[in-house]
C-alpha cells in the first residue's frame, strides 16, 4: 500500500512558488529521504502534508486518503511529525506530562497515565523524566520527548524534519538509532528531511533529490555508496558533500 502519494504538488507562500511539480509515492512501512540544499523547498513538502502550508495545489494523499489544506484531525491519529528544534517545538512552561497528555486530551484517548509511560519507555526515558520542563531537559532528551509526542497518538507515518540536526554531534547517533528501531518494532513509514547524506545512507530506503522545487531524481539510498545518480544536481550534491563518509557512531 501507498503511505504518502504527491501528484503534481506545487507550494506557495504568499504566493510565491516555492514547491513546484512534485510527484512521488511513499510505500508503506518505507523509510524515504528528501535531500537538498536549503530553500529547496524539503520541508515545505512535510508542511503541505500536514495541513500547514495550506496554499498548494495537485493532490497530496495520506494512506489512500486525501489531504486538507489545513490541519487535520483524523489525519493527525495517521501521520505525526517531528521537528527540527526539539527546544522551539515543545512549550517550555508544561511538563513533559503535559505535552504527552494534551494531544491525548484533544483526541478523548483514555488510560493516559499508562500510555504516558509506555511511550516514554519506548525513547528511552523513564517516570523520572515525566515532569520535568524542557529547560530540565538536554537537547538529545527534549528530542526524545518530542518523538515520545509524535508516537503517543499510535501514527502509522512519521514526518522527520531535520531531526538531528540542532543535536551536538555526540547525541545525533542516539537520535537516529532510536528511530531506526521506532520504525522497526512499531513498523512505520519515515519521510526524512536532512541535507545529510550519510544520515540517508544509514536510515533510509530511497533517495528524491530536491533542486529550487522541483524533484530532479529519485534514487535508492544504495546510490550515496557509490555516487551512481543519473542528474548532473545530484552528482554535484553528493561530490560537494565529499560522498557517503561512513555514519561510525550511529552503525556502532
């Protein structure tokens, strides 16, 4: 089955085009990656899914079904998305109790107490952590937490905007193999954002390598080992990032 179908999907902000002619299909219980430079338009593709950039036209499709141009709630129980300042995305006055029983609330999803500490047990934290505020917390925790977030509502697809790059070098490893072994016992669909190439290498399925808008080539993520890419773009991106340099600490 197909996770996430884009056809024909062109973005604007203020009606400047920012997305332009985007057609790609995500398979279910895939890990895809959407890889370009900054301003490529990558993360206004996750945006667009999630109903927060409303101004696009073409067809988005979530599991079969269609997509609004605003947020959404039955599509908010399917697809959940993580952001990439785990300090920005959390408010910093509510617990980490708080932040996990809202969208519980918001969704009259009961047995919040248990729930609460399963999900936290899933990203590596323990009761201790519950109710603390995100200036208690180190960065590799609140993002943590904000995967917890993601995960409480039981989605089938995460969106993952950048998830590791606000992190020091030392916790990103941790971050991305958590979410390797997320997607393996909850068996879920990724849909990556990173301008990391070795991050793709080691997370992913397939490759859509994004210039000015437009999606020049998809690949398999097979391709970063070895530079084969059929566009010239994709070529130039994987020489200028120095090719696939090995993940050491995330593979350890």
């Amino acid at each position: 089955m197909t996770a996430i179908a884009l056809r024909g999907l062109n973005i604007a902000y203020a009606g400047t085009p920012v997305v332009r002619d985007v057609t790609l299909d995500v398979a279910e219980g895939e890990s895809f990656a959407l890889v370009g430079e900054s301003g490529s338009g990558k993360s206004t593709v996750l945006k667009a899914i999630t109903g927060l950039a409303p101004e696009w036209t073409g067809s988005i499709e979530v599991l079969g079904r269609p997509a609004a141009h605003h947020p959404d709630r039955k599509l908010a129980r399917v697809v959940q998305m993580v952001f990439q300042d785990p300090y920005g995305s959390l408010h910093p006055r509510k617990t980490v109790d708080a932040v996990l029983t809202e969208a519980l609330a918001i969704h009259g999803i009961g047995d919040r107490d248990a729930r609460v500490e399963a999900v936290l047990r899933d990203v590596g934290l323990d009761r201790r952590f519950r109710f603390r505020y995100p200036h208690q917390l180190s960065g590799g925790q609140r993002q943590r937490v904000a995967i917890a977030r993601a995960l409480v509502l039981e989605p089938r697809i995460l969106l993952l905007d950048e998830p590791t790059s606000a992190l020091d070098v030392s916790v990103q490893a941790e971050i991305l193999n958590l979410l390797k072994r997320l997607r393996a016992e909850h068996r879920l669909t990724y849909l990556l954002v990173t301008h990391n190439l070795p991050v793709v290498s080691f997370m992913c399925d397939r490759v859509a390598i994004m210039n000015r808008g437009r999606v020049v080539e998809i690949a398999p993520a097979a391709a970063l080992h070895d530079g084969e890419f059929q566009d010239s773009y994709s070529r130039q991106l994987y020489a200028a990032s120095g090719g696939n340099s090995p993940m050491e600490s995330a593979g350890r």
